[in-house]
C-alpha cells in the first residue's frame, strides 16, 4: 500500500467534509484564516522524532484534582462580577476556547456543518451558555498539545479544554477546574498484532504527542519502548499506518475515537495511568476557576453531564458517575 493511500485511510471524514465545505461563518467555527485544518502529509522514515529518555524533574506534591470551591450561585446572565475576568469576556462578546480539531468524539469538525462537535465542545460550551445565556457566543481557537499552556499564558485564550491530564507540575503554570472527566493510558495497535501492551514494546516504536504525560510515560515505562514525539496525536495515526511506529499510546478515551475510525486497529491492555480532565485557566483569574466549578456542578447535578457521555462517549460503555468535585479551600 503505498504512502499517500495509507494517509487517506486515516484522513477524518468530518475533516475531509469541513476542507470540501471551506468551514466558513459561524462564531463556533474555527477562524479560517488563522487556523486552517491541515490533513497530515506522507512522513518519512527519517521524520518521526524519536525523544530520548530522560529522568523527569521531580513533582511538586499536590493533590492534582482539588480545584477552588465556588462561592455562592452562579451570577445571573449579564451581572458578572464588576473586575471579574467573566466580566471580561461578557464585554468581549465571546469565549475563548483553546482546543483540538482532530479527536474524535471530543472535538472535531462536524461534516454537514463545518462546526466544532464533541464533548470537550459542549463542556466549553456550558461555561459560554452561563456566561452569556447562549452556547454559541463562543471563538475556537485550534491548537496543539505543546502550546495549551502557553496559549493560557499569553492571553491567546480565556480556557483549554482539549483532554488535558490535571497534573501537579502543570498547576505550577496555570489553574484548573475540578475534573470533569476520568481517563486512563492504553495502547494502540494494527489489529491482530501479537502486541498486548506496553510490556510487549520494549526497543519498539510508540508514539504520542510532544508535550504530553502520555508521552512522558512511554519515556518512563520500564519495557523502554523508544519514544516518538508527533506535533499532534493524529500525526501518530499515520506513522502507525504507514508502520512507521509500532503503536500509538495515550488516553483511552481518545483511543477508542480512532479505532471507531479505523477498524484495522485496537485498543489493547489494562489502564496503566490515571489522567484525570480539567478545564485549564490563567492563574490570575482564580474567580473566573470557582465560576466554571460551579458551572460543573450544575452540570454534574442536571443531568447534562450524563447526557453527554451518553451522545458522545458510549463506545466506552454504560455512563459512569461523573466525577465528584474536590475543594482545596
């Protein structure tokens, strides 16, 4: 099968769509022109970038899943805080939301209209929805997983909700929410491989995105499978398919999305990391933190978050109870 077929298996029909459409208009779209969707190219052999191991600097101890409390009830649309980084965007007209584009069931281009769909969608957009009593008044920014933190520092935009693992070394950087979402690492591989697990990868290719834990732990596992860093994590579906990497290696919530995808291949093995999702936010906003927690209550408590795991994430099974909130204060 020659290089650019194997591309073309993998290539998201949603993405395909939104290319043939131009992904035009629309406040829930992706600008256009700052960030276009760029179907990933034929590597070659000598382009994956293997990461070399390294010891890891040690973490602060935290307990990375306890957020700020939030302090009363929601304020009502249109009276945010005088001072307030909500009352910040309320004048703006817009949220701002850092996110992929290529993972399916959590964000990517829906094919009839070009819009931004999944559950990290719908989850940025009930923080928009309490803000301005709409969804819609919403601006996707799309970014990679190396830039989320950055894209927070720089005021790029007011929150990442893109998967991203609540770590102790990342909220030395920025806050997060409670988590609204329990992951776990597994591995993915062509189907029928005699491969079972990371166990089985030692001296072979597995790749997941630069700036990642899952990366972090493909470098750490003790098996010492060679570590392949991509710029995005859709990248490492066409090194798989080109057999240029021997496995892919991250959250199972996004793995299952590609092997929906592409039935050629399997999620296999146990978890072997506990990745819990939050909302990233700019340290300096610790008020605009306790006004998405309590956005996460009332969608824990609504029934919303149910029915979300339901529409978008039922290939993983039965809903499970939403993750319960922790307080530091």
């Amino acid at each position: 099968m020659s290089a650019a077929s194997l591309t073309a298996r993998w290539i998201l029909p949603c993405v395909a769509a939104c290319l043939l459409a131009g992904c035009a208009g629309g406040d829930s779209r992706l600008e256009p022109e700052a960030v276009p969707i760029v179907v990933p190219q034929p590597l070659g052999v000598e382009d994956p970038a293997v990461v070399p191991s390294a010891a890891p600097a040690p973490a602060p101890d935290c307990d990375p899943r306890a957020s700020l409390r939030p302090r009363g009830q929601l304020p009502a649309v249109g009276q945010m805080p005088a001072g307030s980084h909500m009352e910040t965007i309320a004048r703006r007209g817009r949220l701002v939301v850092g996110v992929d584009q290529n993972t399916y069931s959590f964000s990517y281009p829906d094919p009839a209209s070009g819009q931004l769909i999944g559950f990290d969608i719908d989850i940025a957009k009930e923080i928009a929805r309490a803000i301005f009593g709409s969804p819609d008044a919403i601006q996707f920014i799309a970014i990679d997983q190396e830039d989320r933190i950055p894209a927070i520092l720089d005021g790029r935009v007011d929150v990442v909700v893109d998967t991203m693992t609540i770590t102790c070394r990342r909220l030395l950087d920025v806050s997060f929410s409670t988590e609204y979402l329990t992951a776990g690492q597994r591995v993915l591989v062509n189907r029928g491989s005699s491969l079972r697990g990371l166990e089985d990868l030692g001296g072979r290719k597995v790749c997941a995105a630069k700036g990642t834990t899952s990366l972090q732990a493909i470098q750490q596992a003790p098996s010492h499978p060679v570590a392949v860093g991509a710029e995005v994590t859709v990248d490492c579906m066409v090194l798989l398919q080109q057999g240029q990497v021997d496995a892919i290696s991250t959250d199972d919530t996004v793995l299952a999305g590609y092997a929906a995808q592409d039935q050629s291949t399997e999620v296999v093995g146990p978890r072997f990391s506990d990745e819990p999702y939050g909302v990233a936010v700019s340290k300096s906003a610790p008020e605009f933190v306790r006004f998405i927690n309590a956005v996460l209550e009332r969608v824990r408590a609504d029934g919303t978050w149910t029915m979300l795991y339901e529409h978008w994430l039922s290939t993983l099974g039965p809903a499970p109870a939403a993750p319960a909130p922790r307080y530091i204060d």
